[in-house]
C-alpha cells in the first residue's frame, strides 16, 4: 500500500485550498453522529465509516509535510 505525503497529496488535487473545500463539503453531508439506543448496529457502523473519512482528512490535513 503507499501512502501519500501531504504535499503530494494536495498538489494531485488542486492545493490546500481545494483539500479544505472537500473537508467542509464532507463535514457538512457527514457530521459527527452520537448512536440513539433505537438505532441498529448496522446503521451505526455505516454512519461510523462515512464519519471516518472526514477524520481521517482532517487528520492527513494537520499532518506536517
């Protein structure tokens, strides 16, 4: 698997700039989620794993290249 470094990864895809348009989209569609004890695990799990993305951009975004 390769990872990529921040700068590569921001200049593949229009700079910081379009990288911070993307995460606001993405945090806006997917917002962190607290479970309601009706909720299925399946619902939980699928609403997890859209959360998990934006986390993991901010993450990659707060990454020092």
């Amino acid at each position: 698997m390769t990872y990529l470094r921040m700068d590569s990864f921001t200049l593949m895809n229009g700079g910081r700039g379009f990288l911070d348009q993307i995460i606001d989209e993405l945090d806006e569609t997917f917002p962190a989620y607290t479970p309601h004890p009706d909720d299925t695990l399946a619902l939980i799990m699928y609403r997890a794993g859209q959360r998990s993305v934006v986390e993991h951009l901010l993450n990659k975004k707060d990454v020092p290249t």
